[in-house]
C-alpha cells in the first residue's frame, strides 16, 4: 500500500513540475526589440518618441532617457518606425525578430523643416440678454408638435413649461 502512494506522489509532482514550466516555454516564443532614439543634431536623448512595429499593435514610448522596450514581439520580419512632433520620421525596413533574442535597433532623428500656423477663430460674443425682448419665449419645431401625444393645440400648450 506504501508503495502505492508514494508512486502516485512522484507522478503528482512530475505532472506539477511540467505545469510549471509550461508559462515558461509559452514566454520563450516571442522576441524583444530595444534601443535609444537620439537627436540628430546633438546627440541627446529624445523623450516621447513613439516607437512602433508597423502592421502590428506592438510599440513603446521613450522615456526621457531615450531608451525603448518593446516586448512580445512574434518572431518574423517587420518595418519599425520611430516618429515625434518636430523630428522626422524614420523607419527600419526588414528588422529580423527571433524567438527570445533581444534585437538592438537604435534610431537618429533630424529635426523636421515644417513649421506649423497658427489658425485663431474667434467666435461673436453671445450677449447674456437679446436686446428687444421684454419677456421670455419658447419656440416648438414643427417636428416637435408632431412627435408629442397630443390631438389639439391646447394640449401641446398644457405640455409647455409655464403656461396656464
């Protein structure tokens, strides 16, 4: 009878063991890309870079030290863009992705030429009063008389707010 439970405590850890490293073999299909994104001009980090693995939801966003992870990523070959406001967009085209390899890809922005306009609309100002009214007023659309529950005009009257 011992010898029966202790086969059934070996198989029980053999199955839990196996259970255990199933996340971990799952985990290992995917790969990393990583790198800094940096100014053309001087060389420093640049913060608020989007960088993304296009045709895909994968990406990240730099922190101010330039730096990016983007973890996840299926193994395949992909184009990764790198863009911000005010830099140009770069992209790298045919970026081999491995299973559980970190692929190193570092970008260089230049400064874009584009300037932008400012566009101001200013709106007329809405007087707190309509001058030439002495008392209050309602309007009801036409639309309006013919979605309510009424037959008469004294019953869409007796609907409105304030009359007697």
């Amino acid at each position: 009878m011992q010898r029966f439970g202790w086969r059934r405590l070996i198989a029980a850890l053999i199955v839990a063991g196996g259970a255990l490293m199933v996340p971990q073999v799952v985990e290992a299909q995917t790969g990393r890309i990583s790198g800094i994104v940096t100014d053309a001009a001087t060389g420093q980090p640049i913060e608020g870079v989007q960088v993304g693995v296009l045709g895909t939801g994968y990406g990240a966003v730099t922190p101010a030290n330039g730096r990016y992870f983007i973890v996840g990523v299926p193994p395949g070959t992909y184009t990764v863009a790198a863009r911000r406001i005010g830099y140009s967009v770069a992209e790298v085209s045919e970026v081999r992705v491995a299973i559980d390899v970190t692929r190193e890809l570092n970008f260089t922005l230049s400064a874009a030429g584009q300037v932008l306009q400012t566009i101001r609309t200013v709106a007329p100002p809405t007087p707190l009063i309509e001058p030439g009214i002495t008392g209050s007023s309602q309007s009801v659309a036409a639309e309006v008389i013919e979605a309510l529950p009424v037959t008469s005009i004294s019953g869409i009257l007796q609907l409105q707010q304030g009359f007697l």
